[in-house]
C-alpha cells in the first residue's frame, strides 16, 4: 500500500520557520517528480514547489528566496523548508508524486501563520 504522509505543520508567528516533511512508504519516492501544494481556506489546492528526479527545483513566485524543497532518497523523504512566513501562507500543505503513469497525494498538513 502506497503511503506518503506529511508532518511538521503547526502554528508560527509571521517571519518565523517550518520544515515540512514527506515521508514515503511502499513507494520509492526517488523514481517520482516530487511536489508541495497548498491549500488555503476555501481555495483550491496550488503548487508551492516542485523537484524532480535529477534535483531540479521549482517554484511557484509568491515562495521564492523563502521556501527550499529538497529530497533524500536514502531516507526516502521530501522536504520543504520555509522561511520568512506571512499569513497568506497560512493553509494545507499536501506532498504529491507524480509519474506518467501514477499520482500518489498525503494527507496534508496545516500551517497556520498567525501573530
């Protein structure tokens, strides 16, 4: 059974950082274009961040400079790393792997950027 489940979400003051986390189960994340979308409320879901299999990276405008996504294929994981948050931010964050024959989603998780 495919899994890929999300954590590292929570509540932060603006300005402030999170790392989400991506781990991946029977599934190797390394064969998968890798992505973070967000979701913000009562919005559709939305690309923050893409890396695909060589490393290559990227992202959507309102994010750069401030998140990096990165991959571990040892530890069969992906990460974004986010800095410098604002409230629009604020949403639900998924991890998604792609291929052109499969599409696997997590469940999310929230990020709430608030004073």
């Amino acid at each position: 059974q495919v899994q890929l489940v999300e954590s590292g979400g929570g509540l932060v003051q603006p300005g402030g950082s999170l790392m989400l986390s991506c781990a991946g189960s029977g599934i190797r994340l390394r064969d998968y274009i890798m992505g973070w979308y967000y979701q913000a409320p009562g919005k559709g879901r939305e690309l923050v961040a893409g890396i695909n299999r060589g490393g290559g990276t990227n992202y959507r405008d309102s994010v750069k400079g401030r998140f990096t996504i990165s991959r571990d294929n040892d530890k069969n994981m992906v990460f974004l790393q986010m800095n410098d948050l604002k409230p629009e931010d604020t949403g639900v964050y998924f991890c998604n792997g792609v291929t052109s024959a499969n599409s696997y989603w997590g469940n999310g998780t929230l990020v709430t950027v608030s004073a």
